[in-house]
C-alpha cells in the first residue's frame, strides 16, 4: 500500500506536538480522528501501534516520549489502559 504524501509529511515533522490526547484502551483499540506522530509513556509497558501501512508493531517502552507515529494503538497486546498520551 502506498504511503500518503500528507501522512509521510505529518510523521516526519516531529520537532514539537501541536495537540496531547491521553489514549484509552480500556474497552476497544484507540483510534484517533488523524495520524498521531509521537508517544508519552509514563508507565513501563509493552504499546502496539498500527502504522500507516495499516501493518501492526508491539514495542516495549519505559517511561519517556517516542516518535512512534501511526494510525491507532491496538488494546490485544498493549499492557496498559491508560498513561499514555498520543502527541499531535
């Protein structure tokens, strides 16, 4: 599947978030209204994400802020519910 050139665009600038949401993944995947470029974890946990290739990967992170960029965090795998926060 090719990669949108916007999406390309959106994941590359990721000097600053514009916009924080906190990710919930009590009940279903999160899967916000556009592409999310970074990660702010403040628990040790294992995430997965669902890039734009709409392929899944499982990352174990500590606390801290990653670029992981895509399209929706995926609950069957991700260990925790809440503390992490999606930047924009």
């Amino acid at each position: 599947m090719a990669i949108n050139t916007y999406l390309k665009s959106v994941l590359r600038n990721i000097s600053s978030a514009l916009r924080y949401e906190a990710v919930d993944t009590t009940s279903a995947d999160w899967v916000p209204t556009t592409v999310f470029k970074g990660l702010h974890i403040t628990t040790a946990c294992t995430v997965v994400i669902q890039g734009i290739d709409e392929e899944t990967i499982e990352l174990a992170l500590t606390p801290g802020t990653y670029p992981y960029g895509g399209m929706a965090i995926i609950k069957s795998g991700t260990t925790v519910t809440t503390g992490i926060v999606a930047l924009f």
